[in-house]
C-alpha cells in the first residue's frame, strides 16, 4: 500500500514569510537614504594632535606618555581613569587581534568643530570621543591639554 502523504505549507505562513521580506527591504531602503548605521569619520580640519603611547604599569598604575617626547602627561592609579582604561583596552585589543604591539602611537586629535577623536593609524580605529558624554570626553580633554602644554614647553626650549 503507497501511502499519499502531501506536506502543505499554510497560506498564513507563506504570508508572514512574505511580510518579514518586504519589511527587510524597508527597513534597508530607510537606514541608507536616512544614514541611519553610518560610520562616523571626522569632519574639518585637525587643530590639535597629540600622540600617545599608553603603559600598563604595576598594582593598576596606568600611564599616558606623549609620544613625540616621552613625557608623562598623566598616571591613573587602581580605580581611576577608568573611561581612559576602557578606550586603551579596546585599541589594544584590536592591536592584538591584528598581531601588532604597542609601539605606534595613537593621535588623540581635535578638529576644529570641536570634535576629539582617538584614531589609531595601527589598527584602524576610530573613536569619536564626544559620544561619550562630557565627563568621560573631559577625561581625554585633560590629556590633550596636557599634550599641548608639553609641545608648547618643547617649542619654548624647555621642559615640563
């Protein structure tokens, strides 16, 4: 005996699979005319570059050092600094996921709409600072006119 055995797909379901296409579609026409996912990247014209090397020290000591000097610019101890902690782990490990170390600097840079970003040229990452909040914005802020005091004092024949 042959049995004649039929699967049938319910119109329901063809039509919800049907909805859940045209509103995929939607959705993707939306999010590219609006911009909507876009990548940021920096706008305007760079007015303040610091390059920094970042150390992992003992007992949680953190340093920022100015590249181009070797200068401290500023240390955070076991709980401090914690927003620049975040921002340095993320590079680091993009650097390491691409098997590079920490020897080129990253450019803490100010444009001139008022925009910080943290570009690291190693790695390919892109950080716009001022998305964060202005405390944690405050945080890199500091750096950077720490940075630009050290080049000023470089420029003047003296050090910090």
């Amino acid at each position: 005996m042959q049995e004649n055995r039929q699967e049938v797909i319910h119109r329901r379901a063809v039509q919800g699979m049907g909805a859940i296409v045209v509103l995929t579609v939607i959705l993707a026409a939306v999010a590219s005319f609006t911009g909507s996912g876009a990548r940021y990247a920096p706008e305007g014209v760079p007015v303040a570059v610091t390059e920094l090397l970042f150390e992992d020290g003992e007992r949680g000591l953190v340093t920022v050092h100015d590249a181009a000097t070797g200068a401290r610019l500023i240390a955070y101890g076991e709980n401090e600094g914690v927003f620049v902690r975040a921002i340095m782990r993320t590079v680091a490990r993009q650097r390491r996921m691409r098997g590079l170390g920490r020897e080129i600097p990253v450019r803490l840079t100010r444009f001139d709409g008022g925009q910080l970003w943290l570009i690291d040229p190693a790695s390919g990452v892109d950080l716009y600072l001022n998305a964060f909040g202005p405390d944690n914005l405050a945080a890199f802020a500091e750096i950077m006119e720490r940075g630009q005091e050290d080049l000023r004092a470089e420029a003047e024949g003296y050090a910090p």
